[in-house]
C-alpha cells in the first residue's frame, strides 16, 4: 500500500464510469513522472552520458586512467595496486586498486580514492558527513563466498598488462591493461567480459570548490563571453529538483564505468522495472528506451509499462547470457545508480553480412557516489552465476508453510469483526486461504504498535478465531513514527537519538501517513536492539503469536521529501549521508524487523520460530529476510502481462519470494480479470490479494459464479500444489535457484526461447505455466523447447516438441502442461488453510517421459521452526524407470542420521503420514491387462520387507489423451523408503 495521491478517489470514480460507458481502454490515472528525474535532470548521470558522449565522438580519445605497473602486488589471492588518474592541468589522483579472486569463481575490482580514504579533504557546508567513500554496503549485502583463493596466481607481469588466473581448474583469467587501465575476464581462453572497454569509466574525484569572479557587465558594454574551457560545473556543488536542493558538501564524487559482454545478445536483472526480461537498449532508435535503466529506490505508484524508471527496489546484478553460456556481475553501490544498455553487431566476415554476425552488449553504469565494487561472474551455466550470487548475498530464507499459501489483504479491513466475518465468509463458500491483512488503519490514529480503539478493541479474540483454523494474522509497521504527543514509542525514538538525521544533523522531520514523522535509522545497531523491544507480547499488547509483518513505505516514502523520499544530504548512523546509502535503507529495516520477530519469540515463547516479514522497498540481500511484492499496481490488463516478467526478473537475481498484488491495487478490476489474476497468482511465489481503500470489496466469494467457482478451483490448485511450492522453496534456500524459472535458466542452449518471458517453469517440477493475461483469450500457445512429451496437466493431453503448442485457455482454465520425466508431488484433500494440511496423504503424479523415466523430489518439515536445520525433515527422491517397471522412494536427506529427541519426534509424527495415490501420465500399453502391483516398504537400515499387493487401474489413450494408470493407496509412508514393482 502506498500513496493514495489527491486525485486517489476521483481517479477510481473515472475508473468505474468508464467502465459502465464501455469505452475503458487506457488507465485513466498514471504515475506522476514529472515527480521523478530523467537522467538530464539528474546532474550525475547526465555529466556521464555526455562524457561517453565525448569519449565516442574523439578520435583516438585516450583514457585518463593508468595503474602504475612498480605498484602491483600479489598475495594471497588479491592483486592490489593503484591506479592514477590524469588531469588535463598535469595533476594526478591515486586511486587504490584491489583484484580479488575467491573460492567460489567470483572476481571482485574495487576501486576507491586515496585522499577520501584517509580523510584529507574538506567538506563544504560545515557538512558533519563522512570524509571516506561508502564502504559498508557489503556488511548489509554480502554474507559469505568471500574465502580467498589459494589456487589463484599471477600469470604474468608484463609492461603492458598483468594478468592472474584463478577459479576452477585455474580456467579463469583477469588480464588487466595498465594504460589505459581495462580489465578483461577470460573463460577457457576466450573473453567473456570487458571492464573500460569503450573508455567511459569516469571516477569524479574530490576538488575544492574554486569561486569564479563575478564579472559584472557594464551599461553599454556586450555579456563577457562564457568561460567555456573548463567542464560544466553547473551540477557539481548544488543540485535542485522540484523545489528540493541537495547541498552537497563533497561536490562531485560520481563512479561510472562501461561493462562489455563480448558475443552476448542478451541481458537479464538490474531489477525492479516493468518491462521484458531481456534488458532494452536504452539510448537511441525506435523500440528503444531513451533513458537508462534506474534504480533508485522510490515510491513511484500508479508506475507505468515497460519502462526503465525506477521502482521500490534495487538489485544492481545482471547476467549476460547466449547459447551455452551465462556470465554476471554485481555492481555493489546503494547510491542512486543508472545502467545504459547498447548493442553492437559485429560480422565475424565483412563479406557474409548476417552470417556470424556477433551482437555485444555494452552496459555502462554510472553511481552517484560510493566505491566503485564489481563482482564477476564467469558461468557458464545459469545457476553457476545465480548460485555464486545467491552464496554471496545469502539464500531466500526457507518461509514458514503459511506464507507460500493464499494471503488475503486489503487497505482496509476496518474492524475486527470485520476481519472475523471476512474469516468466516471464506470458510462458508469452501475457499481456502492462511492469512489475514490488515493496513494502516488498524493503528490508534497511525501510530504503529498501537490498536484503534473504536475499531480494534479485541484484538486477541480475534488472532484466537483465526488460529483456531491454523490461519495468520499480518499488520503493517512502517519506518515513520508519528511526531507527536503522548507517544512513548516517538519520545523513546527521540530520547535514545535513534532517528534519522537531516543535514544540520539534528532529527530529521518529514511527512508521511502520520503527518509529521521522523525515521528510524536502521543503520544504527542500537535502533536494532530498540527495534526488538516493540515488538514484545507484552510490548505490543494484543498480538498474538500467529500475527507476523509487513513493512512497507521503507524507501524510505516521505511524501514532502525530493522524488517522494529522503534528501540525499540527510544523515545516518556512522554519519553517512543517505545519498550514500538510500537503496540500502529497505534492506536495513526489513532486517531489524526480522530480527525483532526472532527475538520476540525466541527469547519470551522458547520458541525457535521463522519469522514472516513482507517488504516493499529492497536490495542484494533482502531475500534472507522474507517475501517482496511489486508495489501499488493497477487493475488493468497491462499490469497483470507486466506481473510476469517482473517475478521472473526476480527470481533469477536471487529474490525468488516474490509477488504482485492479485487483482491490481488500484481501481477496479473486472471479474474477467480478477478472474485470470487469481489463476496467475496461483503460480506467483508469493500469492496475496490487495486492494486499494477507495475500491470495491473484492474477495473471491464476491465475485458470484461462475466466478468465484474459478478462483476457488485456481486457490485449490495452489494448494494441492503446495508440496512441490515447498520443495522449489527449499531448493532456492539452499542453492539460490529460481522458484518460477525462465525459459533460458531451464533451456541454455534454446536460443529461440531466450527472450520468451511470458511462461516458465516450477522449480524443478517440469510444471510449465503461461497464464492468461489478454482479455477474452480463448486459447494460449506455449512454447516447447525440447524434444520431449508435455502433457496438459488437467486432462493429460499430450504435445510434443520441439515447437509451439496451441492449448485451449478458455475462463475456467489456466495453461499449464507438465514436462514428460518428472514426478509431482501433490496432497489433493480440499483444506481451509494449509496448517489444516499437515497430517494429509500424498499423490505423486509420475509423467513418463521420452527416455520412459521420471524423477521428482519432495522435501518437507515442520513448516514452522527452524529444527530443519538439525535435521527435523524429510527429503525424499522418486525414481521411475520404465525398463525396470519400477517406481522408488529414496533418501536425500544430508544432515546425517541425528538423532536428537526433536528430529526423533518430528519423524514419528511423519510415520502416519501416507502417499494415496500414484499417478502414472503416458503409461506403457503393455500394463493394459495389470490389476494389479507390489509394494514393498522398507524401513530405514533393512535392505528388504514384505511385499503386497496393491490394486491398479489403467485408462487406455483417448484420442489426444495419453493412456495412465492409477495406483490406490499404496498405503506407504511418505517419509519411508519404498518401491512399487509394476
Ligand atoms: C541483519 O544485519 C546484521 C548486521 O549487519 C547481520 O548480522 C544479520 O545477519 C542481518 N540479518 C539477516 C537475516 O541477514
């Protein structure tokens, strides 16, 4: 939820007459984009374009930049050096330098300033602000891959260049110019990835402001001719913006710097944004953006389409990917960042134009301040650049069970007899859902961590009726705290000093929900220990143990403040300025809210529990702390189609729990498409419905039929799917793997399906989805890679590819085939809640595929604490083989056989727990006369068991229908090991 904006309920009532009048075609409300900077109005970023600008336009341009060859050193897996940048008056700055190789594969080139580092400069303003360049970005982002290689060396020290070879088997290399200073990333010999390349790497160093004369012109007398030799200051000291200005104190201090990728037509990341997965070029030409992509962490609501403007969070890593081959970087700077995205085709023949012709992608970075701090990736495969990622900013943390089910959210659900009759409804029309929202209106006047009164005055009871069905509770906490009377929680903030400064550096205030506010500063560790006393039982009076998080507006979203956010020149713990830190700021109160959660049960209930925190705003690393969402949508078509790209952006940067408000937060939808949102929503990692205050009541039992019976069918899809959701999540937790993947993460070597980012696959499931996103669709045509069997998951009709599949797509229905050589873990029992689910049987849908195998995993636990990690949980392997005529359950489980009393008691509880059903799609003919098959259980240690019989079904192919047997209540436990002989 997010600004509502003046126009906010006019624009719904527009939304509502247009719709009756029939003539809706576009939004009728849209982000304000004049309240956001272009990159011309954006001094840093405009000083850069021209720059390359410049570099492009002179012949036999040369660098400025130099490392000095008697400076480079090698030890223990790190180059260092420094670097000189030349002045045009004879001057030079030093620039220390560091190359470093880690374990894992990855490269990491920092580069800072000498005299900032050691403090010698002066701020202007009187500015308290930190003389260094910000360095602490990796102590929020980075969490581990960071061991030095002992296997890396130096190669060469040359003149001209030095290069070292590190990572596996010593394949990689760094080769790196000294004039001008470049550096290139080889694999197997061939180069990969340029550093300076095009000559735009730009470091604006630290200067005094030098005052020019004010010549004044005399009466009669013509202007005095402008100093145009020098460069263009008019950016450098001040800065306004929308009746802001920024002061400052350290002039100009921009990094910039080209990344190449030699041979790569395509780019992925550099998420938030709406537009196709396949990153556009931004500079020039039809088709193309004309401003570079944007991340500078904003409360931009209402956004629109298919563009590179900022959204609420940042992850400045891309890949760079073509057939066979995928390479990455991660460019670690939390200042306001902009990325330029060209391509250049070279023909590897100039006299066969077309034929070989190899396409570079060239991004060019530009960071407002900071260090300049690139991490290299070098592949090949996908999941080696997301896993080497994922292991360097930490995994999605494994979510409680609850938050993968169905979440149900509006701003606002007024009473609490209003969230309880909500509760009921949902069980009176058989709709399955586990939590319960409620926004800023729950607070006394919105100051959080207290209750309204009139509206919520019993709480408990109601946290009790929803725990009495296993289902949540979810209420908002924002970073702005009321400036006002009467409020502990405001005069603690303020007495412990534990806001966010302004540039005089005494308490910032701004405004928000509240009106006036200040911020906390979650950079500082004693706002964390603060932070975790608010949120205690008896605390927060009125919270219950099944009530969780969301923080939104942590931008941070101040409604007075430059582009709806903080002034740069504010201050933050460590007396950084926020323009240093601003896309960091999310991440740092997510963090301290999570960490509030754990203690809160951990040290008053003993109860080792994993915390639930929602996020709006975020950064590398947030995805250990829980879930994001795409922010205030709108309820339109276009923001449904956009939703897609946007996950699956996300989910190859590492940031896989992610979802967009079902059913759009602004306006209206139709039952059409809230219809089709809930049947994507269905295969969103994170799945909640919410809607704007000014909107229609819309939940799923509203809608009437056939409606509500669809939306029913698609949350009952997602919950019969939740055991494979949970496998997916636990495979993202532990390798950082994408939850919904894209065609190029699953098929690298497809080229055809490389920019195709409206369908994609289920973790490792083979469920291959592409929901309707078109009005009126009657059919869907998906898209198959490879030469395999993919049958429709509903009826078992089967496709075969390689090619493009038309499949049937009409209201009632959401494409989705399963890949031929997977097993699916499915539990099928209609539930009101997913806790209700714990003790329910299993069906494993195996889809035999061309080789006449099929392999699955499940994994399973509590869904609650954190006694996985001793090893309290079940991982299991299904193995089908067609030769052999057999299917087989197998441990996969790593934590060795512990034997503690909690791991004991976890799996006995299991033992009851039973598969029903098998599901065998594509079944031989030659079973046709089978009644029957054995089982045979066998216990953990023993080698063999009793064998029975059980009874078995075959239904003979159908037209396009594949044949498939059904096996009944094979009766064996889910956490055993077993085997079924057909
Ligand atoms: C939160 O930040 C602190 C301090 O940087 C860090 O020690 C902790 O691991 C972070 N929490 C998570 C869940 O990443």
């Amino acid at each position: 939820m997010g600004v509502k904006g003046a126009f906010g309920r006019w624009s719904s009532y527009s939304l509502v007459l247009l719709c009756i009048l029939g003539i809706y075609t576009t939004p009728a409300v849209s982000v304000k984009k004049e309240n956001f900077k272009t990159c011309d109005q954006s001094g840093f970023c405009k000083r850069n374009r021209a720059y390359a600008d410049t570099v492009t336009s002179t012949s036999g341009f040369k660098s400025p930049y130099t490392l000095e060859p008697a400076s480079v050193k090698f030890d223990h897996g790190v180059l260092s050096g420094t670097v000189i940048k030349s002045l045009a008056d004879g001057a030079t700055v030093r620039l220390p330098l560091t190359v470093a190789l880690f374990d894992s594969g990855v490269a990491r080139v920092t580069l800072d300033e000498e005299k900032r580092k050691k403090g010698e400069i002066d701020l202007r303003h009187g500015s308290k602000a930190r003389k260094e360049r910000y360095n602490e970005a990796e102590k929020w982002a980075i969490v581990g891959g960071t061991k030095l290689s002992s296997g890396a060396a130096m190669k060469a020290v040359g003149k001209v260049a030095t290069s070292v070879v590190y990572g596996p088997e010593s394949k990689f290399e760094a080769i790196i110019t000294h004039s001008p200073f470049a550096v290139e990333f080889r694999r197997d010999g061939e180069t990969q990835i340029k550093f300076n390349d095009k000559a735009f790497m730009n470091f604006e160093h630290w200067r005094p402001k030098v005052e020019k004369p004010v010549v004044e012109k005399k009466e009669g007398e013509e202007a005095p001719p402008e100093d145009t030799t020098g460069e263009d200051e008019s950016t450098w000291w001040d800065e306004s913006f929308g009746g802001n200005t920024d002061s400052k104190p350290r002039g100009p201090e921009a990094v910039a710097l080209d990344i190449s990728f030699p041979g790569y037509e395509h780019v992925f990341g550099a998420a938030e944004h709406t537009g196709p997965l396949s990153l556009k070029e931004t500079r020039g030409g039809d088709r193309k953006y004309s401003d570079p992509y944007r991340l500078y962490n904003s409360d931009v609501f209402e956004y629109e389409m298919d563009s590179p403007m900022t959204l609420y969070g940042s992850i400045p890593f891309v890949q760079a990917h073509k057939k066979d081959s995928t390479v990455g970087v991660l460019w670690l700077n939390a200042a306001e960042t902009w990325i330029d995205v060209t391509k250049s085709t070279a023909s590897a023949n100039p006299l066969s134009l077309g034929i070989g012709a190899k396409t570079t992608t060239n991004t060019h970075w530009i960071s407002e301040s900071g260090l300049l701090d690139v991490f290299v990736f070098l592949g090949p495969k996908p999941q080696d650049v997301i896993g080497a990622y994922s292991e360097l900013t930490g995994y999605t943390q494994l979510p409680q069970h609850f938050a993968i089910a169905y979440h149900q959210c509006r701003w606002n659900y007024v009473t609490d007899e209003d969230v309880m009759d909500v509760d009921r409804k949902f069980d009176k029309h058989r709709i399955p859902y586990d939590v319960i929202w409620l926004d800023i209106e729950y607070t006394h006047e919105k100051e959080y961590f207290t209750w309204d009164p009139m509206t919520f005055p019993d709480p408990l009871t109601m946290q009790k009726q929803l725990d009495g069905h296993e289902r949540k509770l979810v209420y908002i906490i924002d970073p702005h705290i009321k400036n006002t009377d009467n409020y502990p929680v405001v005069d603690e903030l303020k007495s412990k000093d534990l806001a966010t400064h302004n540039k005089d550096d005494n308490i910032y205030e701004g405004w928000c929900w509240p009106g006036s506010s200040h911020w906390v500063d979650a950079f500082n560790p004693k706002a964390h220990d603060w932070w975790k006393t608010l949120f205690r039982y008896d605390k927060f009076k009125g919270t219950a143990k099944n009530s969780w998080l969301w923080n939104d507006m942590n931008e941070p979203s101040v409604f007075n403040g430059p582009e709806t956010t903080m002034p740069k020149d504010n201050l933050h713990h460590g007396q950084w300025e926020h323009r240093d830190v601003h896309n960091l700021n999310g991440l740092t109160f997510v963090n301290a809210t999570y960490n509030a959660l754990l203690a809160r049960d951990k040290e008053e209930e003993k109860h080792n529990v994993r915390p639930f925190v929602l996020t709006r705003s975020f950064y590398s690393g947030s995805q250990r702390m829980g879930a994001m969402w795409t922010g205030d949508n709108q309820a339109i078509w276009s923001h449904l189609e956009a939703s897609i790209p946007m996950l699956l952006s996300l989910n190859i940067a590492g940031f896989p729990f992610a979802g967009a408000d079902v059913g759009g937060f602004f306006g209206n939808p139709s039952k059409e498409l809230l219809t089709r949102w809930y049947q994507a929503g269905a295969f969103y990692p994170f799945f909640r419905g919410h809607a704007h205050i000014d909107t229609r009541r819309r939940e799923p039992y509203l809608a009437g039929e056939p409606y509500t019976g669809i939306i029913t069918q698609a949350l009952r899809l997602r919950y019969s799917l939740l055991p494979a959701w949970y496998t997916a999540f636990h495979e993202a937790s532990t390798t950082g793997a994408p939850i919904i993947r894209p065609q190029y993460y699953v098929h690298p070597s497809d080229d055809k399906g490389f920019a195709i980012d409206d369908q994609f696959y289920v973790g490792s499931t083979g469920l291959l989805a592409k929901p309707v996103t078109v009005e009126g669709a009657e059919s869907q045509e998906l898209y198959l890679a490879d030469k395999e069997t993919y049958y429709d998951y509903f009826d078992f009709w089967a496709y075969e590819g390689p090619g493009k599949e038309k499949v049937a797509a009409p209201l009632n229905t959401i494409p989705l085939l399963m890949q031929g050589g997977h097993i699916i873990p499915r539990r099928d029992r209609p539930r009101r809640s997913s806790g209700l689910m714990k003790w329910d049987p299993f069906t494993l849908v195996v889809v035999i595929g061309h080789s006449g195998d099929a392999e699955g995993t499940l994994y399973l636990d509590d869904g609650e604490s954190f006694d996985f990690q001793e090893g309290a949980y079940i991982h299991r392997k299904f193995a089908f083989s067609t030769a052999a005529g057999s299917l087989q359950s197998e441990d996969l489980t790593t934590a060795g056989t512990s034997t503690s009393k909690k791991v004991k008691a976890y799996l006995a509880s299991m033992a009851q727990v039973h598969v029903e059903k098998v599901i065998i799609v594509g079944a031989p003919s030659a079973w046709q006369s089978k009644a029957k098959v054995q089982v045979s259980e066998t216990a953990s240690g023993s080698s063999s068991s009793a064998t029975k019989d059980v009874p078995f079904e075959f239904v003979a192919k159908d037209g396009g229908k594949a044949a498939y047997a059904v096996v009944k209540n094979p009766g064996v436990a889910i956490g055993a090991g077993w085997k079924i002989q057909f």
